[in-house]
C-alpha cells in the first residue's frame, strides 16, 4: 500500500514537473519571437520622422515615402530658375510609380523671390507649369530659423561631401530609400540634366 501511494504521488511530482517545463518553454519561445520581431522592426530614418505641413495645410507624416527615393527642393516663383518646375513635374510623371517622389518647398530667402503667401504659391504652380508633385508650405532653408529638415540635408552627419547652406533657389537633395542623402545638385544643375537623371535611376534600380 505505501509503494503504491509513493508510486502516485512520485507520478504526480512528474506530471507536474513537465507541465511546469513546459510553460517554461513557452515562455522562452515568446521571448525569442518577439525579441526576432523587434531586431527585424525597420528603423525609420531621420528624413522620415517628421510631419510637415503641405501647401494646402494638410499635415503630412513623412513616413508615407518610407522606401522611396526622394528629390528634395527649395522652390520660388520668381526667380531666374523658376522654369526648373517645368522638368520637376517631369520627373515626377515620369518616375513616380517607380518609386520615386519629389517634394517641393517654397523659400523667400533667396531675393526675396517667393513673396505670395501658401494660396498664391499654390495657383502659380499649377497655372503656369501643372504641378502634381507634393509641395508644401513656406519656410525658410538656412539660418537660425531654418526648419529642421533642411539642417539635417546640409549637415556634414547627412553629406560630407558637399555639407553647408543653402545658397540660392531650386537647390536639389536626392534621398536613397533608406532615407541618406547620396547627392546634391545646385541651383546651376537642370533636373533633367543627365548627372541627375543618372543618379535618380541608379537609386531607383537598387
């Protein structure tokens, strides 16, 4: 009789020994599943986390070019090189549903040459060159009080290679999809010069 109670009750140390181990594996499976799902989370690059307001007030969280290459540029309405709009807007019907989005913003640093305000900056664009790419409401792209996307694309951390202000109008910051700045091209470089079209096409194949 004590064998058999001692059999019973060793059974039952056993049963509830391997029920205990078990959830113990459990338990470390879910830590491992998570801990992989974490290490495979994207980080979002720098460029991407921010929310901008768009030329007709809408706020735009940046992370919805997440993937894209980005061709980013300090527009103005009068200035010598304002008819670069007309090859902007080509690149984007040419290029977008490859993956490619060009962002514009309006700046009056440069001869005080973008003097209307969001509404104006908006009828000029699609009058005179049908502007569909995104565009978004005045700031300003150097000094003090430029806005924080801006720093970052002329900072030596985000191009070493050719870091520093803005210094004129249509200035032009290609973004690979992995949000790093891999080129710039100056107010004297068309949109669609060759050096630019190049450049774009060699982000977009990668």
């Amino acid at each position: 009789m004590k064998s058999l109670v001692f059999t019973l009750c060793a059974m039952s140390a056993l049963s509830l020994a391997s029920v205990f181990v078990s959830a113990e594996d459990k338990k470390d499976t879910a830590k491992k599943d998570t801990a992989k799902k974490d290490s495979n989370k994207k980080e979002v690059a720098p460029v991407l986390k921010r929310e901008m307001k768009s030329l007709t007030g809408k706020k735009v969280d940046f992370k919805k070019y997440d993937g894209k290459v980005l061709l980013i540029v300090n527009v103005a309405s009068q200035c010598g090189a304002t008819p670069q709009y007309k090859p902007l807007e080509s690149l984007h019907e040419k290029y977008n549903e490859k993956g490619l989005a060009v962002l514009g913003f309006p700046c009056n640093q440069f001869g005080a040459q973008e003097p209307g305000n969001d509404e104006e900056v908006a009828q000029f664009c699609q009058k005179n060159y049908g502007v569909k790419f995104d565009m978004f409401s005045k700031i300003d792209v150097k000094g003090d009080g430029a806005d924080d996307l801006f720093k970052q694309l002329t900072s030596k951390e985000a191009f070493a290679k050719d870091a520093g202000p803005v210094k004129w109008n249509f200035e032009k910051f290609l973004v690979s999809k992995e949000g790093k700045v891999v080129a710039r091209f100056r107010t004297g470089v068309e949109p669609d010069s060759d050096e630019v079209v190049k450049a774009i096409e060699a982000e977009l194949a990668k």
